[in-house]
C-alpha cells in the first residue's frame, strides 16, 4: 500500500493531467536560446561548433522561455514505478538464464541423445542467433499494441517451448525447440528497457535503467549452479521442468496486476486501456477513482493504437539511423569481447587451475558480482551528471517532467560516464590475459573478472541509456536494435576465441580484442561533436514530414467537406 505522500503525488499527478494524443504524451515543449523556430531550418555551422558542447562550466547559461506545458510525465509513483520495473527486469531473467543454465549439463545430454558434443553446441548458437533476431520482431509491435500484449506472446511460447523441451527425447526436437525457447524468452529483454521508457524521464532514467538490467545480470550468475545441480541430482530434464514452473509463477502475477505501459496506448497512464490492454490491477484503479467521484470510461482505442502482426523493420529503421548505428556496433563490440571471456573460462581455468564442473561454475561468480554492482552505482553517476549540465544550462529540472533534448548536449553528459569505464575495461581485459598466460595465483584473474564486469557493463549500460534518450517513445525498439548487435557479435566471438587462444596464446588473444576496441573508440568523440547537429537535423526533417501529413490531411478534409456541401446543394436543388 502506498503511502500518504505517494497517494498525494499521485493526486496532483492525476490532477494536472490532459489526455494525449499520438504526438503529445507528457513532453514539455521548450524553446532556449539557439533553439529551431521552424521545420525548416537546418543545423548550420554554429549548430556544429564544438564550443557549444563545452563542459557547463565553460558554457554560457542560456535563459529559458516559459515551460508551454507542464504535463506530468507519468502518474505513477516513485515505489509503483520501482514496482514495476523491478516485474519487467524479473520477466527479462529467463532469456540470460536459459543459455547459462543450460551449460553445465551439456556432455550428460550429448550422451542420453547419443550425438556428438559438437551437435550440442550447435543448439547453443542457434539459441544466440534467434536470441537477437526474435526482439526485432516483438519490439515493434509491443511500440503500437502495448506491453501487455507482447508479453502474452512471448510468455505463451516460452512456457511451451519449456515443456516440450522437458517431454522430448530426440536431438532434433531438441534443436527445434530451444530456438522457440529463445524466441519466446529473448523479446522480454527489450520489453524490460520499453518500460523504463514508457514511465520514466531522462532526468531518472540511469537509476530505473539499473533496475531493470538487476534480471539480466543475475540470470548468467546463477544459471550454472542451479543447472549443474539439478542435473546432477534429478537429471538434465528437471531444468526444463525448472524453467516451465519458474516462469509459470512469474507469468500469471504479471498477467493479473502488470498495468500496461505503452504510451500510445495510455498516455501517461491515466487512459484507460483497450480490453486486450487492461489488467485486473488497472480495474480495480478505475474502481477506486470511481468511488472517489473521478469515474473514468474507456472511450475506445487511441490514435496510434494498432495490433499488427510483428515485423522487424521498425528495428531496422534504428539502425539505418547513421548515430544509432555507431553506437550499437561500438556497444556490441564490447559485449562481445565480454562473450569472449566468459567462453574461454571453462577450457582455460579447468587447464591452468584443475577445475571441476561446480567449481569452474563458481568462477563465475566474481564477473557477475561486478555487474550487479554497476546496476546499482552507474545509474547514479548517469543521472548526476545530466542534472549537472541541466543545472548548468539553465534547464529546468522538475520532478516527473520530460524536457526536450533537441538542444541539450546529451551525447556528452552520457559519455563522460561511459569513455572512462570503457578503458577501464580494456585495460583490465589486457591484464586478465596476461595474468592468465603466465598462469598466475587465482586471485589475479578472478579481481580483473570483477572489474570487467562491473567498468564493461557500466559503459554498456550508459550507452543503451543515451540509445533510449535519442529515440524516445522507442525503448523497447532500440533495445531490440542493440540486441540484435550484441548476440550477433556474441555468436562470432564465442566461435573465435578458443582457436585464437590455441593459436596465439593467452595473452596475445585479449590484447588484440581490447586492442581492436580502443582502435574503434574514437567514434564516440565524434558522437560527441557531431551528434548534436545530427539530432537537430533529423528532428526537423521529422517536423517538415509531419507538417506536410497535417496539410495533406486539412486538405482532404475540406475536399470532403466541399463535397458534402455539393451533395446536399444539388439534392435541393433535385428538390
């Protein structure tokens, strides 16, 4: 239950609420010095000055013009809002989980299906491959019919795909079935960051962002252990059955009280949603407010509202976006060099230290301990340094308020977090070779895994911030964009590592991953000085398009009006 200052919050909320249309959900439409007048301008040369993007201390305040809106962004409180993410990051857990927990019993289930161990790899990459391909096509749709919805789909497969993979008994059925099994858990990922979105301003989004990565962090730390241990005891079988109960239990609270998100579908929450939307949770609100006196109907579906079946192009659409498309490779990039490391794992620490199956799960242990803390601290530097530059700026800094960010020099208050923990990473990377190479105590290589862990998954998680911030409205599509890049790159570096190790050795093997990293990373400097005009750039292209749809659609109208009035004139005149 929440408390008297919540349900006040959620009052004013509530009270200073409109109803949005497809274009209008909750943003303050700010106009600052410098800022476009019209569609048609176009970033200049002064719009690429790198003067302008200097650090707040160096810049001079512009003074902003008066707030035309002030809409809250969301009506949900802070606890609902934590609440709810924290559901989301539970519903991502599966699709981590399911390729972690799966390893320990590889060799058992080679030997009761009687293939070889190369064949059951083969179930592994095809997992990673529809692992990134399979969000392109839920994220676009959960964009215009809702959250809801997509979870439905996806968990309705996974919970089958669970079963029959607990029921088979033959290899094929087996490679069929984890690729559903992918398909049905993976979209959840990007669902998780849509919600953050959907709920939450740019001004808060480090710290929700944290929140919702808790799910996939903890998914590859203690899938092994659980896996291992159920195989041992009960059989490789029961971890299906595992996933199928695990899931069931998550699936059927979130079907009942997870409130639908979407704001095309429910503005900033205060819409009532369609039937196929609506929740037992969003029931029992609108029973509440009709008690109170504020009885709210359902007057039909919003404009922009649609269920069609998935496709992957909106997906698409982001990573033709020449800003977007940099930063997903770079990210991926990353993520891969992390795959790289975790694959090598179990062949190097079972050769240089002697480790059995349980203890080589453990190892682990410390690169997830890592990630779980950048989940929690990152979201806090993010989050500090945007209010830095707001503050600096001259940007109003309201509670529960999106600003608009077409002037606002975002790309470097995200990466002032991210460029250090990046070459923290590489560096660590480096030394996690070598310390490896020259087969040094264990605590050498297990600090280095903390400290990839917790500087990689920082960056990465500081730049799918910036990703979500320059598309807003689309969390759950970008998502899926930077999905798509990391499995793909993921699929690669886990198939090259070992015979690179084998070929080059250890050490050579991590420096040339780090090393092809920090020869890419000059990218996002340039982000960072050009970005900002590419931004301004697209926003007006975007501002002429919807000017021109809003004359042609002023233009039917009065030619349908004119015919009406023709209609009726030689009716009378029939008359």
């Amino acid at each position: 239950m929440s408390s008297a200052g919540e349900s006040q919050e959620r009052k004013e909320a509530l009270e200073s609420t409109i109803l949005p249309t497809q274009n209008d959900c909750g943003i303050q439409q700010l106009n600052y010095n410098g800022s476009l007048t019209s569609a048609d301008k176009r970033p200049g040369k002064d719009d690429l000055n790198p003067t302008a993007f200097e650090p707040p201390s160096e810049q001079q305040q512009p003074a902003p013009s008066t707030v035309h809106t002030d809409v809250a962004y969301s009506i949900f409180t802070h606890n609902q809002k934590k609440f709810i993410i924290l559901t989301a990051s539970l519903a991502a857990f599966f699709s981590p989980l399911n390729s972690q927990i799966y390893l320990p019993a590889l060799n058992e289930i080679a030997a009761d299906l009687n293939v070889s161990a190369s064949k059951i790899n083969l179930t592994m990459t095809t997992y990673m491959i529809l692992q990134g391909l399979a969000p392109t096509m839920i994220a676009g749709f959960s964009e215009s019919a809702g959250r809801r919805p997509a979870y439905l789909i996806c968990f309705t497969i996974y919970i089958a795909a669970n079963i029959g993979l607990a029921l088979q008994n033959n290899y094929a059925a087996l490679l069929v079935l984890r690729m559903v099994q992918s398909a049905g858990s993976s979209g959840t990922v990007a669902l998780s960051n849509g919600v953050v979105a959907d709920i939450v301003t740019s001004a808060e989004r480090g710290i929700y962002i944290g929140y919702a990565s808790v799910g996939g962090i903890l998914g590859p730390a203690i899938g092994p252990p659980i896996g291992g241990l159920l195989s041992k005891f009960l059989g490789w079988k029961w971890i299906f059955w595992f996933l199928t109960i695990f899931s069931a239990s998550v699936f059927i609270p979130l079907l009942f009280f997870f409130p639908e998100t979407c704001r095309k579908v429910v503005g900033d929450g205060s819409i009532p949603p369609p039937p196929l939307n609506d929740s037992l949770a969003s029931y029992l609100e609108r029973r509440k407010l009709a008690r109170e006196g504020r009885e709210v109907h359902y007057t039909g579906p919003p404009e922009g509202y649609k269920v069609s079946f998935p496709n992957p192009f909106s997906t698409l659409a982001i990573i033709a976006d020449r800003e977007a498309a940099l930063l997903l490779f770079c990210n991926g990039f990353v993520v891969a060099c992390l795959i790289a490391v975790t694959t090598g794992i179990p062949s190097q620490f079972a050769a240089i230290y002697h480790f059995n199956t349980l203890q080589l799960s453990l190892v682990f242990l410390p690169f997830s301990f890592g990630s779980l803390l950048s989940a929690f601290t990152t979201g806090k530097a993010i989050d500090w340094n945007y209010r830095r530059y707001a503050k600096a700026l001259g940007y109003p800094l309201k509670k529960n308020r999106q600003l608009d960010l077409t002037n606002f020099p975002i790309e470097r208050a995200r990466m002032e977090v991210a460029l250090p923990l990046f070459y923290l990473g590489a560096a660590a990377m480096i030394a996690y070779g070598w310390v490896l190479h020259y087969e040094t105590n264990l605590a050498g290589p297990l600090i280095l895994l903390f400290v990839m862990g917790w500087a990689f998954l920082a960056a990465y998680q500081s730049l799918n911030i910036l990703l979500v911030d320059m598309h807003p409205g689309r969390g759950a599509t970008v998502t899926a964009a930077s999905n798509l890049f990391r499995c793909l790159l993921s699929a690669g570096a886990s198939a090259v590592v070992v015979p690179m190790i084998e070929a080059m050795g250890r050490g050579w093997t991590y420096t040339f991953a780090a090393a092809v990293w920090l020869l890419f990373s000059p990218v996002l400097f340039l982000l960072i000085r050009w970005g900002p005009g590419w931004r301004k750039e697209k926003k007006a292209k975007a501002d002429r398009l919807k000017a021109e749809k809003e004359e042609e659609k002023k233009e039917a109208m009065e030619a349908e009006s004119s015919q009406v009035v023709y209609n009726e004139n030689s009716i009378k005149q029939q008359e």
